[in-house]
C-alpha cells in the first residue's frame, strides 16, 4: 500500500516487512516529455516529414456528419478502419474498452494550462457522453483522455470505461481484473512501472494474462526506448568500485574495460533500470523469491568520483532490481579540459552473490545522451507488456503510412524493440530453459491530431496538437480491435491478434542489415490494417470455428484451456568464459552475431512468420511498501 515519505522512518518497528521500495511510474508520452520537454527538433523533423495540405481536413471527409468530432484523428484512414465504418458500418457498437493511464479530467496545474477538459470534450463530439469512470487518477497530464479521444474518432459506439494506473502496482493490477469484471471487450493502457521484472512476469503481467484467458483483448504500448539498452552475462574484470567487482564489458579475451563510456551533454538527463536473472521477492513465493546477487550501478566522473543518485540498494532477498539517475547540470568539470564535463563512466559492481547469467539496463534518457562503448541495443519491451497475454504495440507516424505516403514504411525511431526472454515462472522458481517472447506484435499510427494533447507539438500546423508515441498507436489498435469484435463478437483474444498480425503491412526493422520478410523484433508483424484482418477473419479464422470455450461467468468470451508445456530450448548456451556465465545465446541480444540472431533461430522465425508457432514517472511523494 501507500506510505507517505515522512512515515518512512518509522517502517522499521514492523517486524513483519521485508523490504520497501519506490513506487515509480510513467505513462510513455509524460517520460519523453519530463525528459526532453518539448523537442522542438522532434516537431520540426516531423514537419519536414508531412506532404501536401494539413491532413485534418480530408479525414473529416471520411465519417458520417453525425460522427465528426470537432477534431478528428488520421489513424482512421491510416489503418483502414475508414473501409470498415464507410463499407460495413462497423462503430465499435455493442464492444466496451477500458482504459488504464493516469487521469482522464484531473490535469494538474503545474503541467499548464490544457485547452480542453473532458465537458468541453464531451461537447465537441470529441468524447462519448457515457464515459464510465471507475477510478480517476491524481493529478497528471489526463493522457488516459488523450487515449481515449483517439478511441473515439475510430469507434464512436463503443463504451469507454477508465480507471488510472497510476496508484502502485497493486492497484494497476486490480484496475485490470475490475475493468474486465465491468465488462471490458478490450483493455489498453499506456504506462510502466521502472521497476516491473525483465526476467519474470510480475503482478501486471499475470493480470493481463488472467483477463486474456476470460476473452479480454489486451493491448499495451510497446514503449518508446527504441534499442537504447546493454545487456550481458556478468563478467569478472578483475578490478573493483565503489560498490564491489566490477564487469568487463569488453566480452573478448583481449583486454579489460571496467567502465562503459556514456556522453550525456549539458542539460540532459540519464534514468536507468538495470536487473538481472534472479527472482523478485515481490512476486514469488516465500520459498523460491529472493535476489541470491546484489548487483550496483555507478556512474563517475573523469576524476573516479560517484556522480549518481541511487542504484546502490541492498538488493538480496529482494528484488533484483536498481534505478538509478543522473542529470548533468554543468557543474561537474574533471577531465582537465575547460568547460563541463560530458563523457561518464558508468560501472556495473557486484556487491555478493554469484554473478548472473543474463542482466540488462534500460535507458530512459533525453535525446542527446548516447554510450559510447560495447552497447548492444538489446531489446526494451519489458514488463506487463511482454506478457504472453498482451499485444504490445509499436508506432510509426501516421504520415509515413501508405494513404499519406508512397515511401517504405518507417518505424518511429524510438518505438520500443523486443525481445524479452522470461526465466522464471511467477513463484519464482526457475525455468529449465528461457521463455522466447515474440515482441513487439503489431504497430499503429501515431502523431495523429487531438484536441489538446500534446500542447506546441503540431507538424501539420493546423492549430490542433499531436499526439505521438507508442502511448497513441495502442489505443488506435485497440479501438480497430473494436469494430472487428462488433462484427464478429464471439472472437477470442488469440483470434484478433492473429488477424492483426497475419493481415498486417511488412515493414522493416531498421537495425537489420537486410530486408525483413514477416515478423522482426524492430517492427513485430508489421502496420495493422483493419481492412485486411476482416477479410483474414472470414476467410481463415472463422472457416476453423470459433476456437474457444465458455469460461464460468463470463458468457463466451475466453480462450481455450491448454495443456501447460515447458518452454523449448531455443538456443545451446555458449560455452562459459572465465568470471561468471556466458549471457543467452537469442536474437537481438548479446552475444552479437547478427542482430536477427544465429541460424539456430531461423527455423523458429518461419514459424513465427506463417503464424504457426504461438509466442505466447513520476516519484510520488510516496512509497509502495511489500511485506
């Protein structure tokens, strides 16, 4: 539960806590904007971007005059759910949709001044009427009624249903099962938890996957991180820090580097999370949960002196787990040079414990921050995202789309890559072998118009603000979800992301040297197009049958049961090299062989392509205690 920061020192006459920790959470779009503010180059980029007159206009064309909102979204017309309103008819009628982001109507006045509320919204046909509130969120930037407008202009009929993520992990967690319980067809949401498990699936995750198994369509921003992580085996440098021996990030036998060079500029900030394959106390059991190793991160300046804000916590028993921040102000100078400093030296530093056989960090930085040394752009899905259950979706901008543009489709620079690979089960207790999450799934357009999020940012310059992000493909997704369960209601989950997917326009990942045929882990399966994933439905899906059973209570909307199966082998591990384990051997990560990955895994890739294989921040002034 929730504990206010001056109580915190009295937590230790509990006898019964085992340990405390921050309760850290960010909707996507409000991350890239604590962190850049508003990037005017990002707008100016975008702008250069746009071809022909303000796209606003013409899209208003495409919807009946009873349905126009006074500002309308182009991801109507980008993801062809234009054919399935015009030619079908098709509304998002008869299918409910939850929302979890942080506020809907409670926009908090330090963040400005927004140009429309919710009434106002409501007023401009921008907004159903009958938006059902279960739980508003604090005080935020109301992204969940950005989302919730982008819903709107797709399916117009559907009910929307809200409750904020923004209450600790537990209360996201229950906001999941209570929006199912009040009758969502589908669910979207647009946050993370920094401190969610990589290497297992927390609480989040097993809620997405537990609504999914009731028949409850579950899709999740990707992120927006692009490939902006390192991830690794634990290797023995030989030399030690500030907070014990160091890893050498050289993974050659040749030399030693026990520091990874990082350029964060002047006036630029580094947020980082860094984990490693051991279990979370917050999520297992008793018996199996408990970090064995106490991993640090430190970063330093030229003179060798710590410059960062955390990631030093006692970690074992706990959860593996360290954030850790750093934001250059100009006042550091110590490399001998005029003028601040620049380049870091960030330190991985085990503390005890064995060393891991797989650790990742993520970084949530401004634009200009960049590692110099040995990055391996590993993937950062992670998370309620990477769930079996959801759908996590990437973006790419709405203008960059086939009925706004000619060229090849290109993915968002920082939409977020995969994969992710699981090594425990949710008590804790240690697979025979990683799981292979297939991640991202889909993308969906972004930078489409709404009325009033996000403020200054608008290419089109047409007087109505963008909303970019992989925050604003999900909820596109999600509502062309809608119109396909209005038309074919008995679809389960699986089904509709097996149309997305099976229907959707190739794209390539950008960190491939070669063109990409089917899924990769830059751009999953590629643009959704509504259009196709219909005609995929009545022409493959549904000839099968139906494909699920009733679940108690529910009425018909879950998938079949299935028969629990081991995760199978994906690679042979590596041979080990002296000072600790070699990392997975699996695509997109290290070691780095191709960025696809070693042949090992083409075979699985084939599978995954002819869609026979299922792969299944704001700190609070608060703290989420675990006991």
């Amino acid at each position: 539960g929730w504990l206010p920061v001056g109580s915190i020192a009295r937590l230790e006459r509990l006898s019964s806590l085992h340990f405390v920790g921050p309760a850290a959470a960010m909707t996507m779009a409000e991350l890239s904007l604590r962190l850049e503010g508003f990037n005017t180059d990002r707008a100016a980029q975008q702008q250069g971007r746009l071809r022909g007159a303000a796209a606003s206009e013409s899209d208003n064309n495409l919807v009946a005059e009873s349905q126009k909102g006074k500002v309308m979204s182009q991801a109507h017309h980008a993801m062809r759910t234009d054919v399935l309103m015009n030619k079908h008819g098709l509304n998002g009628m008869g299918v409910n949709i939850g929302i979890l982001s942080d506020s809907y109507d409670n926009f908090n006045p330090a963040s400005g001044s927004p140009r429309t509320s919710a009434k106002k919204d409501i007023a401009n046909h921008d907004l159903p009427p009958d938006v059902k509130i279960l739980a508003e969120g604090p005080k935020g930037i109301d992204e969940g009624r950005a989302m919730m407008n982008l819903i709107y202009d797709v399916a117009p009929k559907a009910k929307q249903i809200f409750h904020t993520a923004f209450n600790g992990v537990a209360s996201f967690a229950s906001g999941i099962k209570k929006l199912q319980e009040a009758g969502a067809d589908i669910i979207v949401d647009d946050v993370i938890y920094f401190a969610e498990p990589m290497y297992q699936d927390g609480v989040i995750a097993q809620a997405v996957d537990d609504v999914k198994s009731k028949g409850v369509a579950y899709f999740s921003s990707a992120g927006n991180n692009g490939r902006s992580a390192y991830e690794s085996a634990f290797r023995k440098s030989g030399k030690k820090g500030f907070a014990g021996h160091r890893h050498d990030f050289d993974p050659s036998d040749d030399k030693v580097v026990d520091l990874q060079r990082v350029k964060i500029p002047e006036g630029s900030r580094v947020l980082g999370v860094f984990q490693w394959v051991d279990p979370f106390y917050s999520v297992s059991n008793k018996e199996n949960g408990g970090a064995k190793t106490d991993i640090d991160v430190v970063m330093y300046n030229a003179a060798g002196q710590r410059v960062s804000f955390g990631g030093v916590n006692g970690n074992k028993g706990g959860d593996p787990v360290e954030i850790f921040e750093y934001f250059n102000d100009g006042t550091v100078d110590a490399d001998g040079k005029k003028g601040p400093d620049s380049i870091f030296y960030l330190g991985i530093e085990l503390f005890e414990g064995p060393p891991p056989p797989a650790m990742k960090y993520i970084l949530f930085s401004s634009s200009g921050v960049d590692v110099l040394d040995f990055y391996t752009h590993s993937g950062t899905v992670y998370g309620h995202a990477n769930a079996m259950g959801a759908c996590a979706v990437g973006a790419v901008f709405y203008n960059d789309t086939p009925p706004y543009s000619s060229n090849p489709l290109k993915i968002e620079k920082f939409s977020s890559a995969g994969p992710q690979h699981i090594f425990f089960r949710s008590d804790g207790s240690r697979l025979k072998e990683f799981q292979y999450r297939a991640k991202p799934d889909v993308v969906g357009p972004d930078g489409t118009n709404t009325p009033f999020f996000i403020e200054g940012m608008d290419p089109e310059k047409d007087g109505n603000p963008n909303f970019f992000g992989t925050s604003a493909a999900a909820p596109n997704v999600a509502a062309a979800a809608s119109l396909l369960l209005q038309a074919h209601p008995k679809l389960a989950p699986g089904q509709v992301y097996e149309a997305f997917k099976q229907s959707a326009t190739d794209m390539n990942d950008p960190n491939t040297k070669t063109q990409d045929k089917g899924f990769d882990h830059g751009t999953g399966f590629g643009l959704v197009n509504a259009e196709k994933a219909l005609i995929h439905i009545r022409t493959k899906i549904l000839p099968q049958g139906p494909g699920r059973k009733q679940p108690p209570g529910k009425g018909g909307k879950g998938d079949p049961p299935k028969k629990k199966q081991e995760p199978k082998p994906v690679a042979p591990p590596p041979k080990r090299r002296p000072g600790g384990e070699q990392p997975p051997h699996h695509p997109g990560g290290p070691p780095a062989h191709k960025p696809d990955g070693p042949r090992q895994h083409q075979q699985q890739k084939k599978q995954l392509q002819a869609g026979s294989m299922e792969v299944d921040s704001t700190v609070d002034d608060a703290m989420l205690a675990s006991t």
